[in-house]
C-alpha cells in the first residue's frame, strides 16, 4: 500500500511519507470541520433544511477536495466558502429575493464561467502575473486574517462598540483553554513533535470537558439516509437564475471566489515552498481546474459556491506536501456524516491556537518584501493589513493591485510591473466606484 501511494502521490519526491500526510490530513479537517455544522446554520435562513445541508457541505467538501488531490496533488482543501454563503443567503436571497434554488442556479453559473476562464488560462495568468511582493503580502496577510480569527473564536479579541475590537474577558474558561492550547502547541512545536498541532487540539478538547467547555458526545454514530439530503441534492435552478438577471450577482459569486482563492493558493503554496523560481504556480491550471468543478459540483449538491480554504495552511505546517493530504481530509468529511456527535464536540478554544501559530508561521514572508522601496513596502503593508481590518482575503488582495501599480509608475518603475496588474487595478478601481 505505501509503495502504490508513494506511485500515486509522489511522496518520496515531495519528502514526505504517509504517517506525516495523514496527520496533515487530519488536522487540516479539524481546523476546518465548523464547516460542517456553520454553513447550514448560515444557509438554512434561506429555508433550506438544515440536516440537508450539512450532509450537501461534507459531501461537497470531499468531493472538491478529492478533485484537487488527484488532478494538481496538492494538500489544499475545499469546502462551500465562509463570506460566500453569507452573500449567498442575506444578500442574494433574503435581500434581493431569489429563491434558494435560483441561487443555487447563480452559483452553478458562476462555475461554467470560472470553468471556463481556467481552460483558457485567464485565471492562471492573473495569479503569474502577481508581482513577488504581493504574494508574499498576501500569504503575510493570509497569516495575520487565520490568526484575528484564532483570537476570535479564543475569546481573547471581542467586539466593542468604541473601537471596533478590544480584548476579551480573559477569566473567561474557553479564553483559558485557548490560551492554554497556544502553550500547549508551542512548547510542543519547540520539541519538533510530529503532529503537534493536532495533538494540541486533541488535548484541549479533552481539558475542556471538567471545564464545561467540550461537550460529551450524546452518541458516537447518526446514520443518515439520502431521504435527509434529497430535499438540497440538483434543486439549482439554473433556468430561473438565469430569468432573474443575475450579472451583478454572478459577478460578486466570481469576484470573491477568484480572489480569495487566488489569495490561498500563493499564500499557501509560499509556505509551502511550491512556488517555483520565478513565484509562480506550477499546476496552477490544475488547481483552479478543481476549484472550478468543486464550484459546479457544489451547486449540484446544494451549496453555494465551494473555495479554497486557507486551513489548509494547517496541514502544511504539518507537512503535508500532497494531494495524500487532502484525500485524508476527504475521508474525514465522510466519516464526519456518520460520526456527528463526535465531530461536533470540538470547541473553538480547541482549535483556535491552531489558527493562531500557523498564522505567526505564515508571517515570516514578510521579510520577502522589499522595505526600503517604498514603491513595494506600502502596497505590501496595505495588503496585509487590509486583509484582518476589513475581514476579506479579496479586498487585501484588490487594494494591493490598485496601489502597487500606481506606486511603482510613479515611483519611475512602471515598466517593471505586467500589463495584467494595470488591466486589473483599474477594474477594482471601477468595481469600488460603482458596485
């Protein structure tokens, strides 16, 4: 079996090994299984069933998810996108008055689309013609965003009317815990101990239980049947999207999908040390390919539009290096329709110091960029911090394009950056005036 998946997966090329990957795999899922259980909390105030959903946003998952293994193998995972399903269900049916079927039919149009530009390489040049500086920001800025909200579910950052954000009350227990976890993993981390992080969300969950924190599990196994999912499974109304006149729609859909996607793949990728010599992407065509059908697939099985997610970046710090990975988190997706009352008992304050150290990892690209040519040093620094402040991997991504070309043509280095990186500055520019 280990030499059939090192065929597969290449991993003694990758140096890495199964036990490594499948750690990888798992702690990727755990960072990012909420998922499961906050997509049809969103969804289901459009009037679609809950329990339909849930089964659609794991089914979804790992089927996307297997798609970038096995078509780019690549340790990334895909799942219906927080922000996404936000506008999906307050923006596109509870404000403009779709039915949920027709967006889920949007949804299925903005995939065609993304389809379509990934065959004809669109999506691919955009994400090469990103200059070294804003995807080392972006990856810096992936950082900072994964670790604000480590420190939100942690309870150590809270809202404030005065200053937007303050600091939590931290005698709070989970703020405890979470504190505890980010020790706990550090120290762990320190001693180069093999899946440190999941060991650290494991035993946060197990400190959480005389806390009240982590809940005992009420059973182990919940079968679910297709009857539970059928009410969501090819419901998208394509038909009636497209009678809808949904162009600002779909182009919000791909906006933030192409964007925030983009954003993960550079920024993870970084960390990974994929990128090849001159920053790019190899096999981004494949990547945006499985992006794309997770997208299609998704809407299919009644979700809206799945990403990329950057927990992944999770799974890299633990070494994950292939698309094994993502088969694990897969498999964990799975697993995760039968096994429910378990899953769900994972606490934030568990997983939160998982958020939190890969984000400080992550920060380390910041010594990539250029300080001293403030042409490069403040378009990197408005993309970083643009992406926390504003709670969006797209607009720190948008305010980068808009600001590096500017900076860099008036600061006479204007022939440095690609025609693509103007085109695209203008277009945010036009997409802030008017949309």
């Amino acid at each position: 079996m280990t030499k059939l998946l090192n065929s597969v997966f290449a991993l003694e090329k990758h140096n890495t090994d199964v036990k490594t990957e499948v750690v990888a795999g798992i702690t990727t899922f755990m960072t990012m299984a909420y998922i499961i259980f906050v997509n049809p909390g969103i969804v289901a105030e459009t009037g679609m069933p809950f329990e339909a959903v849930m089964i659609a946003t794991a089914i979804s998952a790992a089927f996307s998810t297997l798609c970038m293994a096995f078509l780019a193998n690549y340790p990334f995972a895909l799942a219906p996108g927080m922000g996404l399903n936000a506008y999906f269900t307050y923006t596109v049916v509870l404000g403009m008055g779709l039915s949920w079927q027709e967006a889920l039919g949007a949804v299925f149009i903005s995939g065609i689309i993304f389809l379509a530009l990934t065959l004809t390489k669109v999506r691919q040049t955009i994400i090469n013609s990103m200059p070294q500086t804003l995807k080392s920001a972006v990856s810096a800025g992936i950082g900072l965003f994964i670790a604000f909200i480590g420190m939100q579910n942690a309870g150590v950052v809270v809202n404030s009317g005065a200053t937007l954000v303050t600091l939590g009350n931290l005698t709070n227990p989970s703020a405890i815990l979470a504190i505890v976890g980010i020790i706990i993993t550090g120290l762990l981390m320190a001693k180069d101990i093999k899946g440190s992080i999941l060991l650290g969300i494991i035993i946060i969950t197990v400190l959480g239980i005389p806390l009240g924190i982590t809940e005992l599990p009420t059973g182990i196994v919940k079968v679910p049947s297709f009857a539970d999912w059928a009410p969501v499974v090819f419901k998208a109304d394509i038909t009636g999207a497209l009678n809808q006149g949904i162009l600002t729609i779909v182009f919000a859909f791909l906006f933030v999908d192409l964007f925030d996607t983009a954003g993960t793949l550079i920024g993870v990728s970084h960390q990974a040390g994929f990128l090849d010599k001159d920053g790019n992407l190899p096999k981004a065509d494949k990547a945006l390919l499985a992006d794309s059908i997770g997208t299609i697939g998704g809407s299919m099985m009644g979700t809206p539009t799945v990403t990329t997610y950057v927990e992944s970046a999770s799974g890299v710090a633990q070494g994950g290096r292939t698309g094994l990975t993502g088969v694990i988190v897969a498999l964990c997706f799975i697993l995760s329709i039968f096994f429910t009352p378990i899953i769900k008992i994972v606490p934030a304050a568990a997983t939160a110091p998982a958020l939190i150290i890969v984000g400080s990892i992550m920060l380390e690209n910041v010594t990539e960029i250029d300080w001293e040519n403030i042409a490069e040093a403040l378009p990197g620094f408005v993309t970083i911090i643009a992406m926390p402040f504003t709670y969006s991997i797209a607009t720190g991504i948008s305010l980068g394009f808009i600001l590096y070309p500017i900076m860099k043509f008036f600061h006479g280095e204007g022939d440095e950056v690609h025609w693509i990186i103007y085109l695209l500055g203008a277009l945010f520019i036009l997409k802030y005036m008017y949309l």
